[in-house]
C-alpha cells in the first residue's frame, strides 16, 4: 500500500489507441505483419492514448456519467478484439486454490448494438 503523504498518483490512467485491421488472405503475410508492426510503432510515439485520455476525462467531468458511459459503450460496441497491457498485481493471486502466473485482458465478438 502507498503512504498517506504520497505525491505519486494512484490507480490506472486509461486511454484507447484504435488500430484498423484488415481481415483478408494476403500475398506476402511477413509484409503485412511488418506493416501492422510500423503502424504499431507509430501509434506508440503518437498523443492518441493520451489525447482519448484526456478527452473521456473531460466528457465525464463536463457531461457526466451518462454521456461517458454512452461514448465508452460506442467505442466498445464497435471493437472486434481488444488487449490490455495494464500490469497485474504484484502479489500471489490464485483462482479456486490455483495459482495464477499472469493476467491478460482481452474481449472478442461484442454484439453491436444500438446505445439506448
């Protein structure tokens, strides 16, 4: 646990980076990974993380509840997969008695559906 008097900043700031996948049988699949591999490093040095950051920050304090939950309810909507690289706890966890080495988040197939 963190001292009282602490200025670090505690919990997970989170941010999105929406990457585009095309999903078709290519001629060259290394030319394609190698592709997806520089848009990656792209996304990586650009503010798009921190920028929907920043802006789902805003939503929420200047909106509210709803309108944040509308806006993350599209986004989630309309993603195929999804990865978190949020780092686990640094305890021993276990799941009915056994021991867990890691976590990886994901989510896959979501029903699109219109936010009500």
């Amino acid at each position: 646990m963190m001292k009282e008097d602490s200025k670090v900043k505690w919990g997970n700031l989170i941010g999105y980076v929406i990457v585009p996948f095309t999903i078709a049988l290519q001629e060259d699949p290394l030319s394609y990974v190698l592709e997806a591999k520089a848009v990656m490093d792209r996304k990586k040095l650009s503010f798009e993380a921190i920028t929907t950051y920043v802006v789902s920050k805003f939503i929420l304090k200047i909106f509210g509840v709803k309108a944040a939950a509308a806006v993350t309810h599209k986004l989630v909507s309309n993603t195929t997969m999804a990865f978190s690289n949020v780092v686990g706890p640094q305890e021993e966890i276990s799941l009915y008695g056994h021991p867990l080495a890691y976590i990886a988040p994901t989510f896959y197939g979501l029903p699109y559906e219109k936010y009500s």
